[in-house]
C-alpha cells in the first residue's frame, strides 16, 4: 500500500492549523494565528479564539488544498485535535472535521494535541529511536513524556503543577512592560542582559520536593519572585535592568527545564530527548539542554521552529502514524476534551 495520504486539523489554542501529509512527508501546513487579537489583553481570550477559528477554518482549507496539490476527496483519512486545549476552540476544528469526514465519507481519527507536538519530529528528522523522552514546552503545557511508541505508547511521566514555562515568559514580560507574546522578546532582551546578575529560585529542586515531585515542574514561585524583585526596585526609585531580569529569568527556567530532563532521560535510559512545543524555540533552552544531554551521550531533537509551535501538520503527521499502525478510527458523535491526558 502506498503511504496514506492525511489531513490534519488543528484548533486548541489560538492557532487554526490544517495540514496535509503522506506518510512522513510534509505537503502543506497551513497556520492562522489570531495571536494579534489577544495582545491587548496579554492573553489568549478563548472567545476571541473561537471566533477567529471560524473565520480561518475554510481558507486555511482551501490553500492547505493549493499548496499540496490535492483533493481533499482523495486523502484517506481527516485527522483532528480532540483535546487538551480550549473548549469553544477545540469544537470548531472538531465540527469542520466531522462535516468533511462526513461528507468525503472518510475515517475520522480524534488526535491528542501533546502526541502531535512528538510526532511532528518525524515529518523533519524521520524515526524517532525508542524509547525516547520527550520534553514538551508551551504557553499551555510543560510536560515529560515517555515515548515507546508514537501511535499507542506515550506516558507523562511529569508535569508543571502551576504555571507552563510559555506562561511564566509571558507573565515576566508583563511584569518588565514587556509586549505578548513574552517569549521572544524576553529571548531578545536575555541575549543582551547577564544571566548570572540575579539568583532566581528554581522551582521543586529543593531535596524533599524531589521525593514527590522529581520530574514535576513548578514556576510560579519564580514569578512571584521576579515581580517582587522588579516591584523592590521600584520602590527604591531605582531602574529597573530589564535585560540581566530577563536574563536572570530565563536562566532560571532554562535550568530547571534542562537538568529534570536529562535527569529523567538518565533515568529512563534512553538516547534520545526530543524537545518540542512553543519555548522549543527559545535559543538558551535549545544550547543548555543540547550541552547537558551531550555530555551524557543522549541525542537532542527539536523539529524546526515552524513546527514547534502549534499546526495542522503535527495533527496530520499523528493521523499517518495511527493509520499505519491500524487503529480503528473514532466515532463521528467523538467530543472535545479540553482536559485530554496523554
Ligand atoms: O506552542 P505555542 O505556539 O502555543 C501553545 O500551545 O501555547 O507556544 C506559545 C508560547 C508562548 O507562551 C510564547 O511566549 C512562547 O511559546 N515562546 C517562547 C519563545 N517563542 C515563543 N518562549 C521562550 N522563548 C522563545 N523564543
Ligand atoms: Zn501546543
């Protein structure tokens, strides 16, 4: 059989993404981001969201379509994220992908939105050795997961127990009268500030929260922390060093983030780390995490940063690898599961 060709629909978060693959390889990603909509408000408003997916859904369709050169009569099955993520926003790429299924008369397959973060690699770097860790990083998760098998066999074997990374940078950056999305400017700003300037707690690395919580992360703290470090300043009537806080910031994250993960890889025994998600594109999390898994002789992936941050291709690239594998497609009555674990 020739590799199955897949459509892919993505709308958890703030991003309406269709995708179009065969097999492992990538023929369209299509991504609307309604990212502009929420700056104001320093935050994605899921109304405003669902609001924008459906304005995007068709076209994103329709040039997904173009740029494969495809039918959408002729793929084989519509893949589609059925949870986590936002309720209202989950619903409108669930509903376009049921009425297309319907319609083309086409297996629907309901996909884990975390699984597509790891199974994107594969559409830029081809099989991922097994097992594998992977380390997810977004404005919506922070997670470790076991990897086993892409299709059927993932576990989490941590998480954040408060904040993602994603939205520790995005709540900083508000802190520091920085703009939304936090991430890249406070990527910029740390590249011209001292990272060792201020010591920034790391979160659940103390002894007894490593019994319990190992591979948990927490950022919250360190948040608290930055604000009432910057609000002291203030207070003294003092400038605020927005690049060594940034920095100081980020060094803190990047180094919770990367010393549990090679710890867990370690722990695991496996050889390879995969890093995905949003913060994947953060350049400090990419060189630490590249340096402390080398050092120990495990490989880091990381997809390019197109496909790091939410998209349709990631979705579809899931749908390929559980056709392939048999699974048995969902019911068309499948709902959306804003809580969906792995
Ligand atoms: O994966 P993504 O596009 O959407 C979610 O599923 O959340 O991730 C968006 C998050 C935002 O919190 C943004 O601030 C963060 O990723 N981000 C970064 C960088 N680029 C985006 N965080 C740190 N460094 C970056 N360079
Ligand atoms: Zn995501």
């Amino acid at each position: 059989m020739s590799e199955p060709l897949i459509l892919g629909i993505e709308s958890s978060c703030d991003e309406t993404g269709v995708g179009i693959v065969r097999g492992r390889t990538l023929l369209a990603n299509e991504v609307a981001s309604s990212v502009e909509e929420h700056v104001r408000f320093g935050g994605v408003v899921p109304e405003v969201a669902s609001r924008a997916h459906l304005q995007a859904i068709v076209p994103a369709l329709e040039r997904a379509a173009a740029t494969a050169d495809v039918d959408l009569a002729d793929v084989d099955a519509i893949a589609v994220t059925a949870g986590p993520g936002l309720m209202g926003a989950l619903v409108v790429g669930l509903a376009s992908a049921k009425a297309l299924a319907a319609y083309l008369n086409k297996p629907l397959y309901g996909i884990n939105h975390l699984v597509g973060h790891v199974a994107v690699d594969l559409l830029d770097h081809g099989e991922l050795p097994m097992p594998s860790l992977a380390l997810l990083v977004s404005g919506g998760h922070t997670s470790l997961l076991h990897v086993r098998d892409i299709a059927t066999d993932i576990t989490e074997l941590g998480s954040t127990i408060d904040d993602a990374a994603g939205e520790a940078y995005d709540k900083v950056a508000r802190i520091l009268g920085l703009p939304y999305p936090g991430g890249p400017v406070i990527d910029k700003a740390a590249q011209e500030g001292d990272p060792t300037a201020i010591r920034f707690p790391r979160g659940l690395t103390a002894r007894h929260d490593m019994e319990k919580h190992r591979f948990d992360f927490s950022f919250s703290g360190l948040k608290t922390s930055v604000a009432r470090w910057v609000e002291q300043r203030r207070l003294d009537g003092l400038d605020v060093p927005v690049n060594d806080v940034a920095a100081s910031f980020q060094e803190a994250v990047c180094d919770v983030l990367t010393a549990k993960t090679v710890d867990a890889a370690t722990h695991l025994g496996v050889g390879t780390i995969l890093l995905g998600g949003g913060v994947a594109a953060n350049s400090r999390l990419r060189t630490l995490l590249e340096e402390r898994a080398n050092a120990v002789g495990i490989e880091l992936r990381r997809p390019h940063p197109g496909l790091c941050t939410d998209n349709g291709a990631m979705i579809a690239a899931v749908g390929s690898e559980v056709v392939r594998a048999g699974l048995a497609p969902s019911p068309l009555t499948i709902s959306a599961h804003p809580g969906l674990p792995v």
